[in-house]
C-alpha cells in the first residue's frame, strides 16, 4: 500500500468522540482492499493508517491515531494495544526474595470480542501458512501469497457474526465494538478524572482548559511527533471532539496547539454531543450548554472550520426532539446506534480529501467553506439514501420534489429560502447507468432532471432549484459504504442487502434469505449559511442571559473568569453576525434585533 498521498493524522477526544472514530475506523477497515489482484479502491488508506513491524517482524496497518479518554474507559481494552512487544520480552528479576501476586478478574468480553480473540490468534482459521498480527483484525502478514485468502476467511466469518449477535445489551464502552489493532502510541489516558463515578468528573469547560499543561501536554506531544515526523507529507488533522463536557476546554487548547506548531496544515474539527447523557440534572444540562458555546467558539477560532455533528434537535437545555432518518430502526438515546449513524456521514463527508484520484485536499474544502471569518459550517444527511433498486437518480430525486433529501446532523435545522455561502455536497453508493435516466431517445423525460448527462450533473441541477446561485461543489462515489459486524442492525427491513429500498415482492423474498444490508448509499452536505448564525446567535444569547456566579458557581471554579466569559459572548455574538447576508447594517440596528 504505497505510494503519493497526503497523510493526516486523527485525534479523537472524549468518549462519545471515541464511540464515532471506532465505529469510523471499522468503516475504514471493511473498505481496505487485500487481493493484490483486485482494483484499487476509490479512498487512498495510507493517508490514514500506517505500516509497521512487531518485534517478531510482523507487517502492521493500524491508524495514525490519537485516542484520548479518561480513566476506566477502556474496559477490556489494553491501553499499548496487542500488536508490539511481550513476543521476547524478559521477566527475569533481580529480586530473590518471596513474590505475592494480586490478580484481578479482567472485565467480562461480549461475544463479538471473545470471537475476535479467537480469529487474532488464529484459532478459527485453518490456512497454515500465514500469521494474523495487524489490524483489520487480523491484517494478515504473510508471505505475499495467503494474504487475500486469510482477509477473505475472517471477513466472511464476521458477515456469519451479523446474523448471530446483537451487542445493543453489551457494549457499555468504546472498546466493546472496536475490530481493529491500535498502535501503542494511540491511546492516552486522562488520570486525574474518572470515566464513572460520582467524584472527579471532567464535566466544565475549564477544567478541560487546564488539563492541558504539565504531563498530559508532554504526553500529547509526544504522541504527535511520533505520527507526524514519519509523514512524508502531512495534509492536517481530523480532530473529534466531545463539545458538551470539559473536552470541549481540552480541545479548544488541543486545536490551539496544532495551530500554533502546524500552522498552514488543515485542521478540520467535528464537535460531537449525543442526545443524551447518562447521568444529568438541570445544572448538568447547563453545563453541557456553556461548554457548546465556548467549545464551539474557541474551536473554530483554532480550526479551519468547525462542525457540530450531533442528532440533538439543538444544543439548548431543551432541544427539540432528536433527528430521525426513515429507513434507520435506530435509538438515538442509546450511544451505540447514535455515534454509528454520524460515522457513516463522518464517513461520506470526509470523502473529498480522501480520494485516490483527483483529491481536493483538507486546505481547499475549509477555504471553500469557511469564507470571511464564517468558521462554523453545519452537516446534513441522508442515511441512507432512499434509492429503488434498479431504479436512477433522477427518479430518487424527483420523489423529493420541493424538499431536500437530508436531515439536519448539527443541530441547525435549513431555512428553506435558497441562501448559502457555499456547500460541498457528496454523494456515494451510485454507479454507472443508475446515475443517469435510462430512457431511450426520444422518449420525452418526465422532468428536466432526466435530461442531464452525468450524475455530477443531475446532481447539481437538482441542489440549483434549491440554492440557485450559490457556490457548490459536487462529488460522486461509485462504492458504497461497506457495513460489516459489529455494525448494529438498525436498518429497515425494506432495504436490499446493497442498501436499496425494494417493493414488496422483494422485501418478502429478503426475508426469506435474511440477507443483512452489507452495503449503504450516503448523501451528505456540508453547508455555510445564514442558519449557522442563527443557531449560533439563539446560543450565544442563551448563555449570555445566565448569571453564572448566582446560579453556577461551580462552572467558575476551575476558570474561565466571569469576565473572560462576557468576553468569549461577545466574541460569539459577533461571529454570529458574519453570517448575516447585509453584513454593512449599523450596530445599532443589530443591537435592536438582539433585544
């Protein structure tokens, strides 16, 4: 797997963050290709993981990865990982006196995990001539022949886990669900805050901010150093952030960081929030709000542009309910289902920098979207895309008539009057005649979208009558995205094993076979607009109204000062008015819409 790419190096922060980047990595993961003899896939992975040895000579694949969490998240999970060390390692001491060994009893593995361990060492693999060590679960290291041969054995054996495990009662961490190796060097944890418990909880925006200094900086450098030194060249940084707790302060000095020591590389930064958090109250719920804002600010401050990426209905104390997609079976209060739904966007909107060929790189995407200080772009999704089997895209689209097909993934619901400053719109999953409308010539096309070409032009011409004169660019993949085990099952029974809507002679004949969704359309946008200001504004003025030292204490404690915080509202207010579409209004005309 080499040759010319741009390496960018991913740093996931927090634990819902860590819940997306393994459901992200595992999409990364089904999509790797191992027969040398097959066509080289449209995504370049060797700009996101990276070749390596173990000490018994072993070839690696594992993530240019920065996981960082706190104590007590990773369960079962080793924190140097599996792959490196302990295959000659000496236990031979200086100490002759007598040894007593306290044991104990390591938490309980689900049986996706247990199957794993049993594919890792080889055990349910009857190939003799080769040795499972990498990533992929077993990204198999072998002498060149068996390679291929030994992926396709233990990914057929997880499309068998699809049909007999269901892991919605079992994962209660990150780790639960994760199929790859990690290097060493990926995951760092946070001791001076417990993942559970009710003491030394990282839950306010400053105590995020100071954590970044002393051991925990050191520690961070070091890590990137390690990724970065070896890139040959370094695109950016995909940076996952959890925005409604203290990360969102750790991430704020984290951008910073990689701003100052990075500067020119792209540094696109996704504020994750799930719907729900496990334990919460009325001053909690106020927590959660004032860390949004000041994450959101301080982060796009640092990044090249900031997205939330969420399926609350807003980032208020009391958002509307939480976004729903008609083809998805999915509990958006259970983590699991929730953080799946936004990696598989993650993963269509990520696409552009990706490319193996004609790549637009981190730097082009952010300048394309963040125009004069509008920083903060927000996310839309159709997951999946509703397309009839054998059907076009011209057709699928015609269903939608006045409506788009995507649903809000940032809390920023559109405005439906045609105004944008840009957007970049990707569409995966659609290939060859079922891009375009087959009618034969002459035959008169029921609208104007049947007329067009190419996919990248019906495409266009459909998001044109919504947004007719705004900046937009447009990419196709033909490949869907591939879901395998431990994907959770939570797509409608009215959906072909390619992801396809069928009728319902067809529907009745899938669940006769019980064939899983192995594969997903995806459309998604990312979008500048004036709803990003509103939504920032309708935030901004939220957390403006709180008397902190009257009704939350506590969130002052660890800092920022009741005067720094005035300052970051007003900071927030104005980003806010960037995106207002008459940018020369008087202040006092603003200051009468702000009353």
């Amino acid at each position: 797997m080499s040759g010319t790419f741009r390496e960018i190096v991913t740093l996931q922060l927090g634990h819902y963050s860590n819940f997306i980047g393994t459901h992200w990595w595992n999409l990364q993961d089904a999509a790797l290709v191992y027969d040398c003899d097959a066509p080289l896939g449209e995504l370049q992975s060797d700009m996101l993981f990276r070749e390596g040895l173990t000490l018994g000579g072993h070839v690696t694949y594992t993530p240019r990865l920065i996981a960082m969490d706190l104590k007590g998240s990773l369960q079962t999970l080793r924190r140097e990982g599996s792959l490196y060390g302990r295959e000659n390692e000496n236990t031979s001491f200086t100490w002759k006196g007598p040894i007593m060994t306290h044991k104990e009893s390591p938490p309980t593995k689900n049986a996706f995990l247990q199957e794993l361990d049993s594919l890792d060492t080889g055990g349910l693999l009857a190939e003799p001539d080769f040795m499972c060590s990498s990533s992929a679960v077993a990204h198999c290291s072998v002498s060149s022949v068996g390679a291929g041969v030994a992926m396709e054995t233990v990914n057929s054996r997880l499309e068998r886990m699809q049909k007999s495990y269901w892991l919605e009662g079992s994962v209660r961490v990150w780790s639960d669900f994760l199929r790859i190796h990690l290097h060493p060097r990926t995951v760092s944890i946070i001791n001076q805050y417990n993942h559970d418990g009710e003491s030394e909880r990282l839950e306010v925006f400053g105590q995020g901010e100071a954590l970044l200094r002393g051991p925990v900086l050191e520690d961070l450098e070091d890590r990137l150093h390690f990724f970065v030194e070896e890139c040959d060249y370094l695109q950016g940084f995909q940076v996952l952030c959890d925005l409604a707790d203290g990360f969102s302060g750790l991430g704020s000095k984290v951008t910073e960081l990689l701003q100052d020591s990075y500067g020119g590389r792209g540094i696109l930064t996704w504020g994750v929030a799930p719907v729900n958090h496990p334990e919460t109250s009325s001053i909690k719920d106020l927590y959660h709000m004032m860390n949004c804002a000041l994450g959101t600010l301080q982060m796009a401050n640092h990044s090249s542009f900031f997205c939330p990426l969420t399926l609350r209905g807003g980032l208020m104390r009391r958002p509307p309910p939480p976004t729903a997609f008609p083809l998805l079976n999915c509990d958006p209060m259970l983590w699991y289902h929730s953080s799946s739904v936004l990696a598989l966007a993650l993963d269509c909107m990520t696409a552009s920098y990706r490319l193996r060929q004609n790549s637009a790189p981190m730097w082009q995407l952010s300048d394309a979207l963040a125009v004069s200080g509008r920083k903060v772009v927000s996310a839309y999704g159709s997951v999946p895309f509703p397309m009839m089997h054998g059907g076009c895209l011209p057709d699928a689209l015609d269903v939608f008539a006045d409506v788009l097909p995507w649903r809000p993934m940032s809390a920023c619901p559109e405005l439906g009057d045609g105004l944008c400053f840009g957007q970049s719109v990707t569409l995966r999953g659609l290939d060859g005649q079922s891009l375009v409308s087959p009618l034969l010539p002459g035959t008169e096309p029921p609208s104007s979208l049947h007329s067009e070409r190419s996919g990248e032009d019906v495409l266009t011409a459909y998001i044109r009558t919504h947004y007719p004169s705004n900046p937009l660019a447009v990419q196709l993949l033909s490949g869907a995205s591939k879901v395998t085990p431990p994907f959770p099952k939570i797509f409608s029974p009215d959906l072909s094993p390619q992801g396809f809507l069928q009728n319902q002679n067809q529907t009745a004949a899938d669940h006769t076979s019980s064939q899983p969704v192995a594969g997903l359309p995806v459309l998604t946008c990312l979008q500048s607009s004036p709803a990003v200001g509103l939504q920032l504004s309708e935030l901004q003025k939220a957390c403006a109204a709180l008397d902190l030292r009257r009704v939350a204490p506590s969130f002052l404690s660890h800092g920022p000062e009741p005067g720094e915080i005035s300052e970051f509202m007003e900071q927030l207010r104005s980003l806010a008015h960037c995106y207002r579409l008459d940018p020369c209004r008087s202040s006092s005309d603003e200051d009468d819409d702000d009353d």
